[in-house]
C-alpha cells in the first residue's frame, strides 16, 4: 500500500496533485489577506465594490511571492518586476472571475451581505481552477 502510495505521488499526475494542493495552501494564505485588506478598507468606509480591488491585489502579490517561493519554486524564474506582472496579467481573467462572484454573490444574496469573508471565498474558489493553469503554464514556466 505504502508503495503503491508512494508510485502515485511520484507520477506525473501525483506530482501535479501535490503542486495544486500546495498552491490550494498558498491561496488559504492570499484568502486571508484578502479578507483582512478587504475588512480593513470596509472599516474606512468604502463600498464593498471599491475594498474588492485593493484586497485583491494585496493578495494576488502574497499569492505570487508564496508560489514563486513554495509552489513553482523549481520554475525557471524571470526578474521580480516581469514575474510579478506576468503573473497578475496571467491571473486577470480568474482575478475577473472571483471579482465578478463576490460582487453579485454579496449584492443579491443577503448570507453574502451580511458576512462579506463569505463572497470572497466563492470568488477564491471561483477563479482558482484558471488560476493554477494560469501560472503554471504561463508564469512559472518549467515546474
């Protein structure tokens, strides 16, 4: 059993299961900057539309400087500045997506009104699929 085990975690796709839930790891990390930016911008007073965006990108550069170190660490790795944006231009389209969920979800779902940390986590686990492919393929090259 233990070899067996140890067989599939050594596959490719065993390999691509533990990279996924290593970055499922980093995205609990960038769910919580989120949330906390996302709170703390609240706190000040904004819409909940307008604290989206800065939360947002506080967590999509946690996200990427956790993944460049844990996730993809053994991708070849271009300048900080080039990664750092490839990696936001990467992620745009799932960075759309959870935007999008935890905008309407929070808008027309009073559960989602009354406790916002909800709506960002449908949005995390919304882009998230697009996200992994995303980097993997486009940003962290070779991993």
């Amino acid at each position: 059993m233990i070899d067996l085990a140890v067989r599939l975690l050594d596959s490719r796709l065993g390999r691509l299961g533990v990279q996924f839930g290593k970055f499922g790891m980093v995205g609990i990390v960038g769910l919580v900057v989120d949330t906390a930016v996302l709170y703390l911008g609240l706190w000040a007073g904004l819409e909940f539309f307008a604290a989206r965006i800065p939360s947002f990108f506080a967590a999509a550069t946690t996200t990427w400087a956790l993944n460049r170190a844990f996730t993809f660490r053994h991708a070849d790795h271009a300048p900080l500045h080039r990664q750092w944006a490839a990696f936001l231009a990467a992620n745009a389209v799932g960075g759309v997506v959870n935007y999008t969920v935890s905008v309407v979800l929070e808008a027309g779902v009073d559960v989602f009104d009354a406790y916002p940390f909800l709506a960002v986590a449908a949005g995390a686990i919304a882009g998230m699929f697009f996200n992994f492919a995303a980097s993997k393929r486009l940003v962290f090259k070779g991993a």
